[in-house]
C-alpha cells in the first residue's frame, strides 16, 4: 500500500490544522446506529476522517463530471465498492448529489447537483 501523502492531502490537512475543524461531514459517523457507541469504533471513526474526505472529494469530482452509480467510482478509483459506498450516503445527505432514477448494474446512478463542495 503507497503511504505516501498527497497535495490533496496536505491541503485538507493544513485547513483542518488552521481552522481547528475537520473536513466536511468528518464528525458525522454512518455506523454510529450499528456499533451503539463502541469504543473501538469510535476510534476507528477518528482515525479514518481523512481517508473519508478524499473519497468523498474524489467521488463528488467523478460525479459531477458524468452521472456514475458508487461502484462505477469504486472501480475507477481502484478501491473495493464496500470501502466506499458509505461516501455516496454522506454526499446525499450534504445535498451534493441526487439520485437519476437510474439503475446500472443493481446500482442507482447519481448526478451532482451543482453545489460546490464545502470548504
């Protein structure tokens, strides 16, 4: 696995350093119903804020510039659907993206809504 911090990166980094406040949606946790507060859990969701925002950052790009369903985006991302379908929920609950109506593949497609990413 590469290691290595990119530009993109270092640019959310250096924001949430500056401002004290983490990427956009960063403190929301989709599980939180699911783990029912473990603390493992928890942690895991801490630790991971980062990661979330580049792919939600990066799906959001991919969306806007063509209507994709998640694993259309996992695939060109060349990450596994499961590690970012989660991205998709967050991005329709920030008003970033909406559903078509459209199903590819037992997916629905989403399109951007034309709102620019917050932050």
């Amino acid at each position: 696995m590469d290691n290595t911090v990119s530009t993109h990166d270092e640019t959310l980094l250096l924001a949430w350093y500056k401002t004290g406040k983490p990427p956009v949606a960063a403190d929301d946790d989709i599980t939180a119903n699911r783990h029912g507060g473990n603390e493992q859990s928890i942690e895991a969701n801490r630790l991971n804020r980062l990661g979330r925002e580049c792919d939600r950052r990066e799906i959001y790009r991919l969306i806007c510039k063509r209507p994709r369903t998640i694993k259309e985006c996992a695939s060109e991302m060349g990450r596994e659907f499961n590690t970012v379908s989660g991205r998709g929920t967050e991005l329709l609950k920030l008003g970033l993206v909406r559903r078509t109506g459209e199903i590819r593949d037992g997916a629905a497609v989403l399109m951007g809504t034309g709102e620019p990413y917050p932050g």
